[in-house]
C-alpha cells in the first residue's frame, strides 16, 4: 500500500508507474488490448454484487453530504447501469486499434518513402466527478489507444470507482499487460487533483469530467494540455427556408429529451419572415411540452433578459429570439455560444453552406438534433468527453483522438544534397 | 501609428485585430490567399534594394552588439538570399490550400452524414529571433491555412523584418485581405513576448524559432499552446547488419552536411558485433572530415564524457558509443535523445521494425541521413518549425499542421431516439 499521506511523492511514484506501463503499452499486441478489455468486461459483470456494495457505501456517504437528486442519481448503479459498462466495454474492446495505422504515405524526388504512423499520446490523467462508470469509459478508450491512465473520481463515487477500477486491473493482468495502465489515485485528498494538473514531464493530457466549476478549475490551473469543454450553449436556428415538420420535431428533440446534457439546445433563433408563424408555433410546443421559454420577439413564458442568452440551462428552459437573417443568427452564436455544437434548420443549400462555414464550432448540424453530439452517435464506440479546443483534439473524444502520430522514413543509404 | 509604449495596451490592439482577421480568413478563397502570396513574392523582389538597405541598419547594429559571425550570417541578406525568400513564397502559393478539406466522411445508421472538415487554428504567435526569412515563411504558411499571424522578431532583424513584412501586407492589399491578416510587432520592447505567451483568449499557438534559450524560455512560461522543439539530439545508430557503404557515407552526411541545424546527428551509437571494423571506419572517416569524435569503445579524437551524450553540439563534434544490441540503443537514445530525430542503418528487417515501434520521436529513419528532417525534404513545401511535442503537430509544421477541424452533420429532421 502507497503512503497517502505525502501527495507529491504519492503522485510521482504513481505517475512514473504510469511512464514506464505506457512505454510498454505503445507496442502491446491489439489482440492483448482486446483481452484485457473483454477480461474487464467479466469481471465487472462477475462482480456486480461487490461493485453495488461498494456503490450503497457512495449512496450513503452521498446522503450525509446531502447531494442533490440529480447528484445522487449519477452516482447511483444497478444491474442494469453495470450492465451498461459491460456493454460499453465490450464495444470499446471490438473497435478496431488505432496505434500503428498509417495515416498517408508518399514518396520523395530524394528516394525516401515517407509514412505518418499513429502512436499513443502517452499518459493520460482523467479528473472527473461523480459517475462511476467514467472509471471504466475512461480506462478503456485509453488502453485502446495504447495510452496509460491515472484516473482521480470525485470522492462520492470513491468505492465504486475502486471497485470497477479492480475489475479493470483484472483483465490486465488476464493479458498480461502492465498493472500500472489503469491506476486510480487511492486517495480523497484534493492535493492530488492539483499534482496532476502540473505534471507536465508525466501525464501528456488532462480529460476533465465533470460541472462547470471542476472543468474551469482545470482549464485555468492545468500546466498539462487539456480536452475539454466547459459549457454546452448549444443554439438552434430556424431558418426562413425550413421545412416546418422538421423543425418542430428537431427543436422540440434538441431541448427536451434529456435537459442534462450537453448537447441540449439552450437557445432557439427564428428568422423575423417566419417569427409569427413557424416560430411561434415551436416554442408553443416547447411551452406545451413543459418547457420554460424565456423570449424576445416571440410570445414565450417570459421576456428574455440580457443574461438568458449564454446561459446553459441544462434544465427545462430554453431562450429564444428573432432575428433579421442567417448572418445576425451567426453573429449572436459567436457572441453568445460556447463553440460546441450549433444547427441550422434549413431546406436552402446556400443557408447550410453559410452557416457551415462562417461558424467555428466543434460540431455544425443540418436539420438534425443537437442531441446527437456524443461520440457513440458520431460511431466513436465511446467517448472520453466532448472538446471545444482546437489544438489536437475537437468534439467527440474517442479512442482515435486519444493518439499522436510519428514519421517513419525508409531510404536506400540515402544522403541530401 | 499604435502607442508603443503601453505594451499590454499595443498587444490587445494587436490581438483583437488579430482575431477579427481571422474570423474573415477562416472563408477567405484559396484564390485571393494565392494572389497575396505571389504578390508578396513580386513586392519582396521589387523592393529588394530597399530590403538589403533596411538589412544594412540590422548588420550595423549587430556589429555594435558583438554577435557572433554565426548570428551575423544568418542576420545577412543579399540577392540570393532575397531570391530564395521569393521562390519560397511562389512554393507556398502554389500549395494546395487545406482549408475546407474534408479529412474523411461517413454515415451512422441514425440516417446522419458527418463530415471532418479542416478548417484553421486561429491566431499563431511566432516569436523569432535573427533569421529575417522566417517573417516570411511564417507569414505566408500561417495565411495558406487561413490564419491570421503576430510576428514577434528578433531585435537584431528589426528593420529587415519590417521591410519584408510589408511586402507582404502589400500583397494582402492586393488581394483584397485584411492587413491584419499578417502583423509584426512594431517594438523591440521584450515585454511583448510575455505579453504573448499569455494572450490565451487570442492566441491559439505560439511557435518560437530560435536557440536554446528562447525555446526553453517560451516552453516554461507560455499559457498558450506551443509547437516548438527544444534541441535536435539526433542519434544514427549502426547496426551489426548495416551495409557499410550506405553507412559510412550516411552517418558523414548526418553530421557533416550542415552541423548547425536541428537534425544533424550529434552522436553515433555502433554494434559491438562490428564496432572494430565498420564502427572503427565510420569513427576514422569522421575525423579525416576534420570532426572531433568523443567516443567510448572506439578510437576518436578524445575519450567521451558523460556530458558529451545529451548534448546538442552543433558543430564539428559527435559522441560516439558502442552498445551490446539494438535494445541498448533504444534504451540510450530513449534516456538522452530530445524525440527530434534518429535513424537506424540495417539491412535487417525486424531490427529496423523494432527501431522504429520502440522509439517514439517526431521522426525515425532507415537507412536515410538525419539531416532529411525539414519540412521541403517531406513535400511540405516550407516548414514553420519543427514539433517534438505530442499534441497537434508534430515533425516539420507545415500549413496542414496549422489547421484544426470541425464536424459538418447533416440529416433530415434527423431526432436522436
């Protein structure tokens, strides 16, 4: 057992653990990868009883803290969610590997013959809250992508995440891979958080998942590059040109099938020449449909403040507003959004094409829902969280994102000139 | 003409214009990003008398300041020089321009087509030093990929810097372009580059092009992302299966050809199977070239010291070693190489195939000289720096590893069940 008491030295022994395992994990076999994973998988399954045990201590210790409802049922497994992370797993183990695939070749007047390989990023340091099913997301895509983990649950979900994490060192050993490929950090000690976010010679990455508060902390503290988003301020734009069944249906899907997350629209736009009608008509179904609309320019439940718009709600509420064409709707998204994901609803190719390219964000949607941004809807398999950035990785973070790339150059004794 | 006496105040000017350039590059047409570039290259050779006169001033000052006959060569432009500066920005324009590329495209079952669109990064720093040629490179690769550039030269290049910048604003005015799609600093003041290395909400990366001390300098201090590499420690190791004839003119090559740039070798590793007889020759052939060899098992110019491996000489001098087999190799090149460059000399498959999986530098080569590594050697057409990060570029930058991407989905009314 690791002293818990000395963080940075606790973290240093972690974090060379985690070095020497991803020096080894960068040439495992893809069939070893896949072992591990599929071994994890029955493990986890094979030990439920002992992962619900482990999650009734959480729910309880949760209970004293008085989490919220919401809170509580993120932390909360039953069979069913385990059998969610078996399944998860499963699917992560039969994606196809992604370290050693050549991304182009070419050759060269000189002789050389040039190809962009992929490789593993290295280390990478997963912070998040309170899921615990992110212990087994999380240490899957990076073992996938021949990355090691250190991974740092919030304290609510301390026994579960234990207890999912010991599934997952099983099938590791079950390959014969490196144990230290999946640590978990063994303390509720925030000064471990901290460490991590400085290591830079040691953890390539930092994946923040977690509320506002954890993912801001991150991006202003961390010396290690970061794959996050901090808010999802999705925004919805009906277009003159929109097919009217289309845009009810996907407005209405967009904000209210699941509120929490964050790929919900948090405001809608309307085209002045369809305000009165095809607009007004949607937030009458969002009203309808139990939805708060705070609006201007639009008959809502109340008049929108300045303060609605940027505001991401992840609640039943929405803000809504007209505007004088496509290019105000752009101006207001760049203003207001968060670079995560907008759409258009539009029938006209030249109003797709505009919105397309004149906005930067992560992921731009034409006549489909904002609710499709998640790396399972994207064919990723599993994400390891959804980025805003633009440096390296964007959107959806699967097991391909989590890698770099090197160049191997053959030639025949070749010399420059 | 900005105040350049409140720095802070003279950056954010800087960077907003910056930003707002860029919102306007992000869809500029490949065409009038190609009319600014061959019309930079017409004003550079139009200019050039009043671009050597403004280098004159540059010379005169670094006479006074003492710089080293190194640091005033690479300060030095003539005709040719200015030549070589045009012919670079006609190769840039004639690229092909990455922005808007669909990288790939797929569709789900849920009826979505989801496009990876390049689109470009944003802002780039470049902060240099003597070489006025890169103002440029870095100005003409950073427009290729739509983005907009703050050129922070070095004080010594101050008026040949300013005389080719403005060439290439004139070729922007040409074209139609924002002028602040390429800006230069206008002072010598230092507390620009801090100013820089913090303007994260302005700029997307920094790339520093210097010694030792700048790069470290940018690498400890920046908050924006860097691309940078710190020192080229490039090792050539010689197999026992090495053909010798391709060896010993490879390794004179990758030290000889030019000791000043990053991807000259600075030490040679030799089997032991045939460290007395071709390891011997490489050695004799290396000091017949006038190279002092340190070496440890071998006959050089002096018996190495421990320091002497890790060090980036650039100049007439290498280490040298012999190593028990190729894992030795691997294991000193992962202990003291900088993940720049390294090749390996072997007629031997499976050694080179575990040369280049066990090692993880931006570029591995077999049986080519080190001295390749440079972006027009890799059909880059120009290079903004070479990358031994992980994250985002890696190897020669070129205008393609000056982009990011975005995800364009398209459905039909497409809901998320």
């Amino acid at each position: 057992m690791k002293d818990q008491t000395d963080i940075p030295a606790l973290m240093a022994e972690i974090g060379a653990a985690a070095r020497d395992a991803a020096a080894e994990l960068a040439f495992a076999s893809s069939e070893s990868k896949q072992t591990a994973l599929v071994a994890a998988a029955d493990a986890v399954w094979s030990r439920r009883e002992e992962i619900i045990a482990s999650n009734q201590k959480d729910l309880a210790y949760g209970r004293e803290k008085g989490l919220t409802d919401a809170m509580m049922d993120r932390l909360m497994l039953d069979e069913d969610r385990i059998r969610g992370i078996v399944d998860g797993l499963r699917t992560v183990a039969e994606q196809k590997d992604p370290v050693g695939e050549t991304i182009s070749e070419w050759d060269m007047p000189s002789g050389l013959h040039i190809r962009r390989v992929r490789t593993p990023l290295g280390v990478v340091g997963v912070i998040y809250e309170s899921r615990p099913n992110v212990t087994a997301d999380a240490g899957a895509l990076c073992l996938k992508a021949g990355n090691a983990v250190i991974l740092r649950g919030g304290s609510e979900s301390f026994h579960s995440s234990s207890a999912i994490h010991s599934c997952l060192v099983d099938g590791l050993k079950a390959a014969g891979l490196p144990e230290a490929a999946i640590q978990r950090v063994p303390t509720r000690d925030r000064a471990a958080v901290t460490e991590m976010l400085h290591m830079t010679g040691t953890i390539d990455v930092i994946v923040p998942r977690g509320g506002k508060g954890l993912v801001g902390l991150v991006q202003r503290e961390a010396r290690v590059p970061v794959f996050a988003h901090l808010e999802g301020i999705c925004h919805v734009y009906v277009d003159k040109a929109a097919d009217p069944d289309k845009a009810r249906a996907v407005v209405l899907n967009a904000k209210t099938r699941r509120t929490g997350i964050c790929g919900s629209a948090e405001c809608l736009l309307v085209h002045r020449d369809i305000a009165d009608t095809l607009g007004q008509q949607i937030v009458d179904d969002l009203m309808a449909a139990g939805v708060e609309v705070r609006a201007r320019g639009l008959k809502g439940t109340m008049e929108a403040a300045e303060s609605d718009f940027g505001t991401e709600f992840l609640d039943m509420k929405i803000a809504a507003k007209v505007v004088d064409d496509i290019d105000e709707a752009i101006a207001h998204i760049r203003q207001y959004g968060s670079s995560h994901t907008e759409a258009i609803l539009t029938e006209d190719d030249a109003a797709a094409a505009r919105f397309f390219q004149r906005l930067d964000s992560a992921i731009l949607m034409r006549n489909a829902s904002t609710q499709f941004a998640d790396g399972g809807e994207f064919g990723m398999g599993a994400e390891i969280g959804i980025a805003t950035g633009k440096m390296h990785a964007r959107g959806p973070v699967g097991a391909e994102q989590l890698t770099s790339f090197k160049y191997l150059v053959e030639g025949d004794g070749t010399l420059r000139p």
